[in-house]
C-alpha cells in the first residue's frame, strides 16, 4: 500500500506550475513533473532513469548550469539567457539548480527548476512598446498643431476660390480634389492627435459581448456580397467589465475590419472571448485581477515576420491607401485599459489578435 504522504507530496509536485526534474549523483533522471514533460518535449516515462545529458542533449547552459551545482554544491540560477529549443519551437525559461539533499544534509542528487517565460516577455514587449508610442506621441502632438493652421488657411482659400468660378467651369473640378486632399490630411493629423493625446477614459459597464455582436452584425451587412463567414465563440461566464465602451468599440472595429480585408472573398473571421489563466495583474491599492482574452483570428494569407516586427509601429502600413496609424491607436487604447495586444501570424495560415483586458468589475 502506497504510504500516504508520499502520495500527498507527488501530487504537491505534479500540481506545480513550474517545471520540476530530479537527478541523482549520477545525473540520472529520478522526477519529472507535468509542467517539466511539456517544457521539455519528452514524456515521464521516457525521462525516467535516462540520463539528463542525453535527454537535454544541445541545451549546453542547463547541463553546465547542473554540473556547477554538481561540482560545487551552490545554487545557480539564470532567468535572462535560456531559451529551450525543443518540439521544433523556441521557449525563453528561467532555470535554477540547487543540491538535493537527505535529512541527514547528505547531498543525495540535483533539482532543477524551469518556469516558462514566453507571457513575461511578451508582457515586457509591450511595455517597452508603449513607451515607444509615449515618446512619439508628444512629437506627434506639436506636428499635428503645426500642421493644422495652415492646412485650416489652405482650405479656406480653396474654398473661396471654388466660389469664384462658374459651376460649369473645369478649374472647378482641381479645387474639388484640392478640397478632398486636404480632408485627408487632416484625417491623418486627427489621428495623429488620438495617438498622442492623454488618456480620458470614460470608464462604465462594458458588456464585451454586446459590443463585439454588435460590431459583426454591423460588418455581415457591410460585406458587399464578399461571402465572408462570421464565427462568434463566447465564453459567456464572463462578467461585463470596467471600460471605456466607445473606445473598446473602436479598437475591435478596427480589428474586425482589418481581419475582413485579409481574408478577402469567401474567408473566414472568428472571434472568440475566454478567461486568460496565465496571467493577472495588481494594481497597487487593489485585488488582484484577472484578465479576459478576446481573440480576432482570420483565415487569410498571414503575416511575414518581417512585418510582424513592425506592426504597431507608427506609419507603419502594407496597404496603399493606409496611414500606418489604425494599430498604433489599438496599442495606445489597450495600454490605457492597462492590457495587452499580441498578434500571432505565419504565412499562409491566417492571423491572430489577441487583445488582454483587465477583468475588472
């Protein structure tokens, strides 16, 4: 018969969120725990009595981080450096080593700990591109004011002009695209002015659902015989949250329609909702909150990681009519709700956004 305990403590490892491996003295393979099995792309019963050299054969810095410990009975960590490249992916982890030791103080074998840091560094992405968007958006501020005076006398010219010709008269028809450039100028300088203006949420209820039902029942009718198929996936246990509901209708209007435009005649945009367990944020002051994920996924051609790379960055575009602008004001609205925004895309299999929310209620 089992003893007890020692049931209690191998559920206590099997529960933990981190990785956990066990090496003797001889560097052979005594534990592996679930969160261990998946960083590491083998299973427990592979693992077990191999060798930890052969099964992290190529990961040359948690063998020689094990040896250390080895040799020296110390501790060794490093959460800056690592990167597992196993099941054909790549895993930033941070890896510590510490001795085992016997309740005699006899060391007895090696524990190694690995904890995936794949959400801390996109968490840490995100910050640092915000404080990009922060920066450009005071240049952004005094360019748009300076542009706007003598947009606004440009304008007014035109216009007195046009009132000097005929109705009939050709020259009217250069002042008509003189106007129309000039308004879309200033749809840039607008944006650039959503961009770098402060944050002024209006914060109430926000029942994501509606608002994202309402957005798609809204484009099925704006889709122009283009057979576009709308799937909505909702996990409907999620409360309304605290939020600016004309800004978060903006941001996922954007979105949906950008997915719309990928995938073109007959594809396929998804929207789906879900309560993000992998991380939560603390705010100083207040509890501890989760986040929910809303997730826009199209089915169209993909994003060379070329672009991915400069995605949310201002004037930043891949369309001939674009300003580069529409995904740096979705960045700015999501940082101001204190989320995040992540696009995951491989060419050739579709796109997806995935916007993170505070669920604050």
């Amino acid at each position: 018969m089992a003893d007890p305990l020692e049931s209690y403590y191998a559920n206590v490892v099997d529960s933990v969120g981190d990785g956990v491996i066990v090496l003797d003295n001889a560097g052979v393979v005594t534990l592996l725990n679930p969160a261990a099995e998946e960083l590491a792309g083998v299973s427990r019963r592979q693992a077990k009595g191999g060798r930890f050299d052969d099964i992290f054969k190529g990961e040359a810095a948690l063998i020689d981080m094990v040896a250390k410990t080895v040799a020296t009975g110390m501790s060794v960590s490093d959460h800056e450096n690592i990167v597992l490249k196993r099941g054909g992916r790549l895993t930033p982890v941070g890896a510590s080593t510490s001795p085992l030791l016997s309740s005699e103080g006899e060391r007895i074998g090696t524990i190694l700990l690995l904890r995936d840091l794949t959400n801390v560094r996109e968490l840490e992405e995100a910050v640092r591109q915000a404080d990009r968007l922060s920066s450009l958006g005071a240049l952004a501020a005094g360019l748009a004011h300076e542009i706007k005076n003598p947009l606004g006398g440009i304008k007014g010219a035109a216009q007195l002009l046009e009132m000097e010709f005929p109705e009939n008269e050709e020259l009217r028809e250069y002042i008509r695209v003189m106007l129309k450039e000039v308004q879309r100028v200033n749809l840039i300088v607008e944006e650039l002015l959503a961009l770098a203006s402060p944050g002024r949420l209006k914060l109430g209820k926000v029942n994501l659902h509606r608002v994202l039902t309402d957005i798609v029942l809204l484009q099925r009718r704006a889709t122009d015989g283009m057979e576009i198929s709308f799937g909505q996936y909702f996990d409907l246990s999620i409360p309304p949250i605290l939020a600016d509901e004309s800004l978060l209708t903006q941001l996922f209007l954007n979105l949906i329609k950008n997915a719309m435009e990928a995938v073109g005649v007959g594809g396929a945009v998804k929207v789906t909702s879900r309560v993000w367990a992998d991380y939560s944020m603390t705010q100083k002051g207040e509890r501890r909150a989760r986040m929910v994920a809303i997730d826009i996924a199209d089915n169209g051609p993909g994003i060379a990681a070329d672009v991915l790379d400069h995605l949310f960055t201002p004037f930043f575009t891949t369309k001939s009519k674009g300003t580069g602008l529409g995904l740096a004001i979705c960045q700015k609205i999501v940082s101001e709700h204190r989320g995040m925004i992540k696009v995951d895309s491989e060419i050739g299999r579709g796109t997806v956004f995935t916007v993170m929310l505070p669920l604050i209620q």
